[in-house]
C-alpha cells in the first residue's frame, strides 16, 4: 500500500524546518518579553530612585550648579531662563525695551518715585540680580536693603546676620550649613530690612555660597524653593511665612486654600505654617507666591505682605490706610512729584490676582502652568524653565482644555487685548485728572479743598497700578482686572471733576441794574381765558 501525502505533511509529525521555525519565534518571543520585563523593572527603579547624590548641596549651597550634579534635568532647564529670545510674552538676553517709553504715561503715575527714571519688561529668573544691580533705580536712588529679600538666593546672608545679632563674632560655612534655624534667619531678615541696598549687597558679598575659592552672588535658585536634603519644596522667605500666617487669622475666604481653611477650622495652637500645613500641591503656588505678590519692600519698616484684611486690592487699601509706621506717621510709599498726593505703590501682585481667578478656584497651582511637567525616562519632572504658559501651550494648557492651541492662544490673547484697552482708558482718566488737579492748583486752591481730590488720585492710581503692574495682562482674573480698572477709572474722573469746579470759581454777583420787562399785557387788561 503507499501513503497519502497529499496533504503536505508526513504521518510522523511536523517537518525539522517547520521544528525549527517554532523555536526561533518562541526565541524571539521570550527574548522580547524578557527585554520588556527588564525595561519596565528598570524604569521601576528609575522612579524609585530619582535622583543619585554625587555632590554634597546643604543649607549654605546657592550655587545652582552644585545641585545640577544632582538633578541634571532640573537644572538643565533652569539654565534656559537666560532667555535667548524676546517675545510678547517678556524674556530677552539683551535689555529690554523701556515701559516708560512704550507707555509715557507710566512716568506720571510714578512721577516722584523711583520707577519714573528706569522700568523694563522682566527677563527671566537667571537675570533677576544682575538686572536689579544695573537699574537706575538702584544706580540712581539710595533704596532699601529689603528688596535683595526676592532678588538673590539670601537666606544664608539673613541666617549669618541674624547668628552675628545673637553674638557670634565669625560665622563660618560649617555654621551657616549646618541646618536652616528659623529664629537666626528672622533676625537676619528685619536687621537687613532697615539697610540700603549697597550695605546689604555688600553683605551677600561676604556670605560663601557652598563653592570654596569661587563665592559669587546668585539669583534665586534651587535652595531657595527646595529642602537640600530631600528635594522638597520648601518656603524661605520670611516676609511670605509672615504674610500668609497673617491672611489665615483673617476672615477673607480662602476656598482656593483649602490647608488654611483647615487650620482654622482646627484647635489654632500655633500660627498657620505653610512649610507643616499646606499640602504639596499649594506648595507648587506658594514656592512663587514668596515672591510675585504686593509687599511693602522700602526701610521704615521690616518688609512685609499686607494680607492681614485679606487679598483683594481693597483688603489691601484698607490695611494700608489704617497702617502706621513705627515712627508713628501715615503708611505711604511715595509722594506723588506733580501733585503731593500720598500714593500706594503696587508691586507685582500675581498671586493676589490669581486668588480672585477660575483656575485657583478649579486648583490649578503657578507650576502647573508655568513649570509644565516633563517626561524624561520614567521620571516626571517640572520644568524649571520658568516662563509664559503660551510659549508651552500644549503641556500648560492642553493637558486640562481639550481645545486647538490656536483657539486657546486666541482665548488668552482676546482677554489681554481687552485688559491692555481698560488700562489705556485708566491710563488717559489719571493723566487728565492729574492735569485738572494742577490747573486747580494754578488757580489757587487750598490744601484743604484738595485733601479729598488727592485721596481720590490715590485710590484711583492704586488700583491702576495693580493691574498695569501685574504680569498676566489681566489673564490670571479677567473679571477682577475689569472690575478694578472700571473703579480707577471711576476715582479718577470724580477727582478730575471736583478739580474743574477748583479751577473755574463760581461766578461773581453782577452789579447790572435790574430793568422791569416792558410792553406786558397787565392782568385786569388781558383776554379772559
């Protein structure tokens, strides 16, 4: 009889090439799944482990370069805030362009006042120092030492200040490095507080930065926002722990905080402490909320945050009005050089601003948008290239608005646009109310006749000065800029208006003799009606 084999296959099993082809696939397959395994084990890994410590970085480190041994990606991206490239949106590695020239009204609002002479749009973070040594308003007016307290990476400058004020005659690095003392940083911070500037430069000059033979000044950097020892964010500056300990003892909700909101609510043992209290993700606000926020920055007193009424511009009037300083006197931060009005000088109140915003109520924090997440590896890692969300808008934006970038760009642009127009209308009601109060001036009005015309001047260029110095454009509370540029506007128009009626004096009595009106019909003559 002879076999079938048709079918291609022979009766006693599968042929050694088909044999051998099963094996390679299982080969490959078991290969690829092991590669797989090792992959994900080792990415566990990465994770688990994110950082190696090849160098030692301590509370005395304010060299950024010691911790980008560390944290390479980190400091990778922190390096990129030299900011090659101007754009709407700020940067530049060449000086930027004037505000005053680009804005000649900004010279009267500030007339009297330091920023008349020297402001420019910010760079970025590497040039906060620098730029801040070279203004004319440092160059050319004798300021406060208080306002290197947001400029340069000096907390170890306050602790060494503040360890000389309890009586240590020399300080060493060891000293300064050996952990962050509270106490001795808070007494650095108001001794350096009632310096000028040159004497306390001259002190961050003399203070190490954890490089030996190479101490140099730094901008802010990383010790300033993170724990040497465990890379956790971390508040420094004394004037924000102050600040916001004030803000939880007052009765201005807070929802967008919801750790104060809980504190008290709680048994209030001790004051609210962000570093113990607020949870990780209000750290990602509070990191920059040390420094983009109003403060009082000049020395007649300690630098501090007007949060005790609360946030809003009027919160922060009302604390301002009914401030004194120690010597006594009025709280003002400049006497305007037209008028003599006492004016409030707005910094740049970011964080106030965001407070009143949809994205701090939705718990969108500063990082999330402005220190997008990266992915490097397995590691998730924030950018550190600190800079306008609209230069990252897929990992700022898209990540939560399931929205077209350009639609999102035209979004932002749009409320700019009309935030920029409300502030130019303001802009042109102070100038004219400032020339109506010097024509009433000319005109001879008294002291006391202008009391309640300058008051007014006060509160209508505080709150332009809030918007117009805050660096969203509006953006960060759209609804709130209007609502305080319409009142500035407001303020400014009543004062121009009581001004005017200064400047034209009511009309003398006329001596003119009366004479009767002739060729009228008398009564008993006139027609029956």
């Amino acid at each position: 009889m002879s076999s079938d084999n048709s079918a291609g296959s022979s009766p006693r099993g599968p042929s050694f090439l088909s044999l051998a082809g099963l094996l390679l696939l299982f080969a490959v397959a078991t290969f690829g799944l092991a590669a797989l395994i090792t992959n994900i084990f080792e990415k566990k890994q990465e994770a688990r482990v994110p950082f190696v410590r090849l160098e030692e970085v301590d509370e005395v480190t304010t060299d950024p370069k010691k911790w980008g041994v560390n944290w390479p990606d980190q400091y990778d991206t922190y390096l990129l805030t030299v900011d090659f490239e101007e754009s709407e949106y700020g940067g530049s590695e060449a000086m930027p362009a004037s505000k005053l020239e680009e804005h000649p009204w900004l010279k009267r609002l500030y007339a009297g006042y330091a920023f008349s002479l020297d402001y420019r749009e910010a760079r970025g973070h590497a040039y906060m120092l620098s730029d801040q040594e070279a203004t004319k308003r440092v160059t050319e007016r004798n300021q406060a030492g208080a306002c290197l307290h947001c400029h340069a990476a000096i907390i170890p400058t306050y602790r060494r200040l503040g360890l000389m004020e309890e009586g240590k005659t020399e300080v060493t690095a060891e000293d300064l490095a050996a952990d962050f003392n509270w106490p001795a940083v808070m007494t650095g911070f108001k001794a350096m507080s009632g310096m000028d500037y040159a004497d306390a430069h001259a002190e961050l000059m003399k203070t190490p930065d954890g490089t030996p033979g190479d101490d140099q000044t730094h901008p802010v950097s990383c010790i300033d926002c993170h724990d040497p020892e465990t890379m956790a964010i971390r508040v420094t500056r004394p004037g924000f722990v102050q600040g916001i300990a004030a803000l939880a003892k007052s009765d201005d909700p807070v929802v967008h905080l919801p750790s104060i909101e809980r504190w008290r609510n709680g048994k209030r043992e001790r004051d609210y402490d962000p570093n113990l209290d607020a949870s990780r993700h209000e750290m990602r606000t509070f990191v920059c909320a040390q420094c983009h926020v109003e403060y009082y920055c000049a020395s007649k007193e300690t630098l501090f945050f007007p949060w005790g009424n609360g946030l809003k511009v009027e919160q922060i009037e009302e604390l301002y009005d009914d401030h004194k300083f120690p010597d006594g006197s009025d709280f003002v931060d400049y006497k305007h050089g037209e008028t003599g009005a006492k004016i409030y000088k707005a910094q740049h109140p970011e964080f106030e601003l965001w407070s009143q915003g949809i994205h701090a109520r939705s718990g969108v924090s500063c990082a999330d948008c402005h220190m997008p997440y990266e992915r490097k590896g397995a590691m998730k890692v924030s950018s550190h290239h600190v800079r306008s969300p609209m230069l990252s808008v897929n990992r700022s934006c898209q990540t939560c608005h399931n929205v077209n970038e350009g639609e999102l760009k035209q979004r932002v642009e749009i409320i700019q646009a009309r935030t920029q127009g409300l502030i130019e209308r303001a802009a042109a009601a102070m100038t004219s109310m400032l020339d109506a109060i010097l024509a009433a001036k000319a005109a001879g009005a008294t002291d006391e006749q202008l009391a309640p015309i300058l008051e007014l001047q006060k509160k209508g260029m505080w709150r332009l000065d809030f918007i117009s110095s805050e660096n969203s454009k509006g953006f960060h509370a759209d609804q709130e800029a209007a609502r305080i540029l319409s009142e500035s506007i407001d303020y400014c128009r009543q004062a121009e208006i009581e001004a005017l009626k200064l400047r034209a004096p009511d009309a003398p009595p006329s001596e003119a003799d009366i004479k009767e009106v002739e060729g009228i019909t008398p009564d008993d003559k006139a027609p029956n009606r």
